[in-house]
C-alpha cells in the first residue's frame, strides 16, 4: 500500500503498463519534458525515450489517426487529449474508425487503443476546458467508457483499460486530480471487473449513481442525508459503456427510488440511459420515477457561474428529496 | 540584406525579411521598402508608443492574474511588432479572426479593456460585439479560427467587397487539419484572406520543429498562397508585409500567408512554467532582438527626441494600466440567468424549465436561511 494522489496513481500505472509491455507507447501534445499540463507523464519520457513517450504535433484527429496506425503494427498506445474540449477534433477517427475497424475487418483487426482525457469542471478555467462528453463516445457502438472516481480505481483501471484490446475511453476527473488515497499496486483485479460498477457506500432508502467527479460529492451528500435518517446507497458507476445493470438493478430493487447525478447535461445523457433501463428493468419495484441531477443543458459556462452549473451536495439532496417524497422538493417536480 | 535559404535550418532566423536589425539599422529590402515608403518619424513613434502601450497590456494582465482578479491570461510578451505591426495594417472594414493571444491586435481594433478581459476574468464566455468591432471573439479551439477567415473571404468575394479577412494563429497551430483546410478554400475561392502565423517558437512545450521540417511559409507556398516570410520582431517589416498580403488578396487573385518570426518571451499561460521544458540562453538570444530596443535606436539615430517619446510612452502606459485596474474593479459578476442566456436565438422550452426551477430553488434557500435567522 502506498499514500498517492490520483494523478500519481495515474502516473504509476502508466509505469507499470510500459514496463510490462513494451508495446505500449504514450502519446499527446506535452506530455515530454512538460510531463503533460496536469504532469501526469512526469519523467516517463526520461526513463523511456521518445519512441515511447510521444510528443506528437499538435492535431489531436492526427494523434489519434496515428495511434490508430500504430495499433493496427501491433503497439498498444495510450493517447493523451489534452482537455476534454480538445477531443472533438478527433471525433471522426474515434466514431468513423478506432470505434468500427474490429466489426469492419471482422474481427481480425484489433485496435488496444486506450484515449485518456481529463474531463468535467470545478477548476475555473477558460471555455472549451472543462467539457463533459461521455454521452457521444457511449453512444457509439464499439467503444468503452470508463471513469475512475478514487486512486486506486485510477491505478487499476487505467492498467485494465491499456491491456483490453477493445479501445477504451478513459475519462480522468480533473478536478480530483490532488486527493489522495491508499493505492496497492500489486492487487490483481478479477477479470472483467472494469466493467462493474461498485458500491460505494451500502444503504436501504435511495440508490445514488455518480461516477468520476461526482461520486466523491455523492458521498458526502449521503452523509449529509443520513444525519436527517435518510439511508442512501452509493453507487460508483465507474463504467459508463457497458453499464453494470446487475449491480445497479440489484439495489434498485432494494431501495426503490434512485437519483442518478452527472456533471454533463440532462438531455440524452447518461442519466437518461440510467433512468430508461433501470425503469425498464425495475418498474415494478419503483417507488418514484428515476431522478436526475445534472448541468444544465447549456455550454459550459464562464468559471464565475460554474458552481452554479454543477451538481453540489444541495442539489443531489434536494433530489433525494424529490424521489423521497420528501419536504417540497425545491427544483421542482422535474428538477 | 540577402535572403538566403537553408533548409537544414528551419528554426533559422537568418532567412525572413528584415528592414530593421536588432541594432536599430535599417537596410534596403526591396521585397518591402516602397510599402512602408509613407512612413516618417512620427509613424514610427507611433509605433513604438503602440508597442509599448501592448506590452504594459501584458504586464497588467499577468499582474492581475497574480492577484486573482484574472483566472487566467496569455502573455504577448515578445511578439509587440508582429501584432501592431499587422494590426496597424488594416483598414476599418477588414475583418480579424484571432487565436487567444491578439490583445495588442485587438487593442488596434480600440476594444476597450472591460470587453478584453471579461472572457480572462471567467465572467463571461466571451469580451465583445464582432460586429462593433470587426473581430471575431477571442478562439482557444487551435486552429478552427481559419476556416472561419475562408468563409467569411469567400462572402467577401461573393458580395464584390473589397474588405479582406486575416486570421491569426501560432506555429503549433499549423499542424491543426483546420488551418490545411482553411488554405485550401481560400485558395480553392482565391477568397480575400491572410493567414498570419506569428511563429513564437513554441507551442507550450513544443519547439516548432516538432510542428514542422521545413518553413511553415513553405507550406502555404504549396498551397498556392503568396507568402511573406518575415522578422516578425520588426515592426516596419511586418507593416509592410502585411500591407503587400492585403493589397495582393484585394486583388482577387488569392489568399496570402505570412510567417512572423519571433519569440514568445513569457509563459504560455500564467498557468505555465517553461523553466521545465526550455533553456535559459534561448530567451536571452531572443532578449537581444527585442521589437522595443531597436525602433528606439532606430529613431535616436534619426535624431529624434528620444526622451520625449518615452515620457510619452509612460504617460500612454500609465493611462492603459489605470483603465484595466478601473475595468477590472467595475466589473460586476456575471447574473445566473446568464447562464441560460443565448444558448439559443429564440425561446427553448425545455430550457426555460431549467431557467425557472433553477431560479425558484435558489429563491427557496433564501427563504430557509432567511426562516432559520
Ligand atoms: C484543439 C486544441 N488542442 C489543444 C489545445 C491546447 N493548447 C492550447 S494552446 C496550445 C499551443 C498552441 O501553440 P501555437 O499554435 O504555437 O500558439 P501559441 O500558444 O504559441 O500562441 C495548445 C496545445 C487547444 N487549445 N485546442
Ligand atoms: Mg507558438
């Protein structure tokens, strides 16, 4: 067990990963002798050259293009976007090609490409920085998405996600990028469990499904609802595409109401998808209609008014509210 | 001064053209000279209080990010000629598409320092009207900028205007898909633009010869664009570059492209630390054609009164610096329902839900905490 933060977990298991495969290269704008603009490849292209650790020309369609190529040579790259606003440029070779070249060639051709990319708000920066865009990527068939929400689920699934041969998106909250936590480096994770969700904190009154950035936020709000006896589970997602409906059908039968909460907005995100196919699966055991808190559904705004664009523990709770029936529900019936 | 061309060289300084050296000489530069023929000793000092009145810009707004009143802000340091230099080239009519790094072009536009620094305080996505101003709002989005340039060229040329665009971009940027395309249309609809790459040498940590082998003037040659490879640390050079580019795209005949070579001096951002990726000594051989120093020697040696024009660049500083504080210390935060302001141009219903909830969730935690006095 060692005390890191999360971007030193990320760090780590970057290490790892190249030490146990020398196929896996990293590449990205910066990520050299800057270590990248969160340091998250500090001192990697030091100890292993720059034919593995790629500072590559700024065109993130050509980063990811490229790392497609190496792929189909047999390397198993790990592309860095600098920020989440910076991906869509490379959407096509993401949608058009890293997702569709297995079903396109049959199987034959697989493409182990893993894309990084820091994601979500809270850090008050400038537009295009703090973008949430997990919905486009999940819902593009061929592609899988996960989001670590803690160090040591950064470490091991950032190595999990490099050794699938499916390409994997792999969307690191920014903004946890400093807390710290207990990483064991030598857990040997159970096959498969990449893709399951994980629950947080156990509870019998409400499910809370967060993932990345919010399931830190999820938890306090259910420490907060508990001192008002309110006993809610939390569910960490963290994989967005495939979603772990055992996990989340099981405590929703349990509970009978369920809040889901993301940083993106409402309209077809991935609450929506949550909502649709828990009451699918669920119906009958509902006490309420799936809740949904999240961003407004608007472009990120300028940082002065992004705390009032993110779901904080107030709203989650005035949406655990809401799905409990409970006081008058402040944002209304349909929040 | 000849122009020489060594390929084995690409971050060469040697091969731009250049009217002022570093010392404050100026040589015969026939590609340039009788485009700048116009220009006297009062132009020139002009020029010299612009630059000066830039670079306090920029000392300001690092200084303000310091203090917490900016979130964040793009130093210019470095690059005063290649922007006052191009900026002062224009006329009224011609239409600017930025990067994130134009204040001293947009300082030539006379946008007023609130609407400059709304977007770098993180009150507002962005500073000002384009249209009051004939320039676009500030791009972070590398590159996507250009292809804007193109289009708006291609209408200019639809509509028999005789206006042009220019759009500004870094050397980083010129591996951006976009800034390939853009070329393509402008030369595809010989569109009124000028591409204008300031090569600052950088692109965050990236030297350009990461961005390109070659000259990037080179490049736009291969796409069919007359280009101007300049000194781009010499403001007569880069007036009369980009006064030569205009005149060419007004002619109907096809875009134009200019490389000012120069230096980024500062940071990247106030958010960036190069002491991690770049030499010490580099700065210092840039230190040395500083945009500033030679003018100033430049017009000693046509006797000027020296003096004179830097006490009048200190009165013009000082004022800028006075109004960025008053700007910044005027300006209120944004309103929340900005936040659901001009999503769209006409009224969105689901939207307006979100709008009405949010405000009445809000009104209902004023009433609790006002209950719980
Ligand atoms: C599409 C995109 N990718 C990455 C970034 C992050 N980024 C911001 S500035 C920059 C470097 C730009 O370099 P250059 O084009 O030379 O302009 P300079 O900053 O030197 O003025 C990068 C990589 C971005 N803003 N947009
Ligand atoms: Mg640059």
């Amino acid at each position: 067990m060692k005390t890191l933060t999360f971007s030193q977990a990320l760090n780590t298991s970057l290490r790892d990963s190249m030490e146990h495969d020398a196929k896996v290269v990293l590449m990205g704008e910066d990520i050299g002798k800057l270590g990248g603009v969160f340091r998250i490849t500090d001192g990697l292209q030091k100890d292993f050259g720059e034919h593995r650790v790629i500072d590559t020309p700024l065109a993130e369609s050509g980063i990811v293009g490229a790392a497609i190529g190496l792929a189909f040579r047999g390397y198993r790259p790990v592309v860095e976007i600098q920020f989440d606003g910076f991906v869509y440029p490379a959407f096509d070779q993401i949608v058009s090609q890293l997702a569709k070249m297995h079903f396109r060639s049959r199987g034959n051709v697989k493409l182990p490409v893993t894309i990084r990319i820091p994601f979500g708000g809270g850090i008050g920066s400038p537009e295009h920085h703090s973008e949430s865009p997990e919905a486009y990527f999940a819902h593009t068939a061929g592609l899988r998405v996960v989001s670590p929400s803690n160090p040591q689920d950064a470490y091991t699934m950032l190595a999990q996600a490099i050794a699938d041969d499916d390409p994997v998106i792999f969307l690191e909250p920014k903004r946890r990028y400093h807390v710290r936590g207990e990483v064991d480096t030598d857990l040997v994770p159970e096959p498969g469990s990449l893709y399951r969700a994980k629950v947080a904190r156990e509870g019998a009154d409400l499910t809370l499904i967060a993932y990345g950035p919010l399931v830190k936020t999820a938890l306090d709000a259910a420490d907060a609802a508990a001192e008002e006896g309110i006993d809610i589970e939390v569910i960490d997602l963290r994989s967005i595409e495939p979603v772990d409906f055992a996990t989340l059908s099981a405590s929703v039968r349990k509970t009978g109401r369920v809040v889901i909460t993301h940083e993106a907005g409402k309209f077809a995100g991935v609450g929506a998808e949550l909502a649709a196919s828990l009451t699918e699966r669920c119906f009958d055991h509902l006490d309420h209609a799936p809740v949904r808190v999240t961003g407004f559904d608007i472009p990120y705004p300028p940082a002065k008014l992004e705390n009032h664009h993110l779901p904080d523990l107030d709203r989650i709770l005035d949406g655990v509210d809401r799905a409990m029936r409970r006081n008058a529900p402040l944002l209304g019936e349909d929040g | 001064m000849s122009i020489t061309f060594d390929s084995s060289t690409p971050e060469g300084t040697e091969d731009y053209l250049q009217v002022l050296a570093p010392d404050g000489t100026r040589h015969p530069c026939p590609e340039l000279d009788h485009w700048v023929e116009d220009l006297g000793i009062q132009d020139l000092e002009n020029l010299y209080i612009d630059m000066a009145c830039i670079r306090r810009l920029d000392t300001e707004g690092t200084a303000l990010q310091r203090q917490g009143e900016l979130g964040l802000w793009a130093p210019l340091l470095g690059q005063e000629a290649a922007q006052i230099g191009s900026g002062r080239a224009l006329e009224h009519d011609d239409f600017i598409f930025p990067s994130y790094r134009e204040h001293g072009v947009a300082y030539c536009r006379g946008i007023d320092p609130h609407d400059l620094l709304r977007m770098w305080r993180g009150a507002a996505p962005s500073g000002w009207n384009p249209y009051e101003v004939n320039m676009a709002n500030q791009q972070i989005v590398i590159g996507a900028q250009t292809l804007h340039a193109a289009g708006y060229a291609m209408g200019l040329k639809f509509d028999g205007s005789n206006a042009a665009a220019i759009t500004y971009f870094g050397d980083g940027a010129t591996s951006q898909g976009d800034v390939s395309e853009a070329m393509v249309f402008a030369a595809s609809y010989q569109a009124p633009v000028v591409f204008f790459c300031q090569n600052n040498h950088w692109a965050i940590s990236e030297p350009v010869t990461r961005q390109t082998a070659g000259y990037i003037a080179d490049r736009a040659k291969g796409f069919g664009l007359a280009t101007w490879r300049v000194d781009g640390n010499d403001v007569i050079a880069v007036l009369a570059a980009t006064r030569a580019a205009l005149a060419h795209v007004r002619t109907g005949t096809g875009p134009a492209f200019i490389e000012a070579v120069t230096y980024r001096m500062g940071a990247h951002t106030t958010a960036d630390d190069p002491t991690r990726y770049r030499d010490a000594l580099e700065l210092e051989e840039w230190a040395a054609k500083d945009p500033l120093d030679r003018v100033a020697a430049h017009l000693d040696s046509l006797g000027a009164d020296l003096e004179a024009l830097k006490e009048r660049a200190q009165q013009a500083t000082d004022d800028m610096a006075a109004g960025l504080r008053e700007a910044i210390t005027t300006m209120p935060d944004p309103e929340v329902d900005d936040l659901f302001a001009h999503v769209y141009s006409h009224p969105h219903p689901w939207l307006e839900e979100q709008r009405e909830n949010y405000a009445n969730y809000l009104a209902g935690f004023a009433e609790n905490a006002e209950a719980s006095k």
